[in-house]
C-alpha cells in the first residue's frame, strides 16, 4: 500500500502535466496537392477563389490559428506542386 501511493500521485502528476502541455500546443497540419503538368496556375486561381477566404473566415471565427501557402521556387525531387500548412489551436 505505501508504493501505491507514491506511484499512484506520480502517475496524476505525469497526466496533469501532460494535459496542460496540450493544451498550450497548437497542431500544425500540412495539406500537400499535385497538380497535372500545366495547372499550376488555374489550380492556385482555383484554390484562392474558393478554399482560401474559407480558411480566412475559419481563423475570423477562431478555428484556425494560422493559413501558409506554398509553392515551389524550383524543381524539387519531391511530387508536390502546392502546399497548404494551417495551423489549428490545438
């Protein structure tokens, strides 16, 4: 009964130090699109008339913290040709 104890208030401490260290973190979430060769431009003019005042209205309401675009400078290896990082408050 007397190492219940010390383990049991550790285990409370570890849960409460835990839930109040998620709730400070915000969550990053990052949206990778690949688009056919050549729709690059009619993908994003797409993308910035109908998605993107949705996510503005969302972070207005305070859904989301924060809304980043981004597409490549040059060739990259990697098979994405937008991308769309929003962070969430939590």
């Amino acid at each position: 009964m007397k190492k219940i104890v010390p383990l049991l208030a550790a285990a409370l401490l570890l849960t409460a130090v835990s839930a109040a260290i998620a709730q400070d973190a915000s969550v990053q979430v990052a949206y990778y699109y690949k688009v056919r060769w050549g729709f690059q431009q009619e993908f994003e003019r797409l993308f910035l008339k109908n998605h993107y005042p949705v996510l503005m209205e969302m972070k207005q309401r305070g859904r989301v913290q924060d809304v980043k675009l981004f597409r490549p400078t040059y060739h990259l290896k990697d098979d994405w040709t937008f991308l769309v990082v929003i962070t969430y408050p939590s």
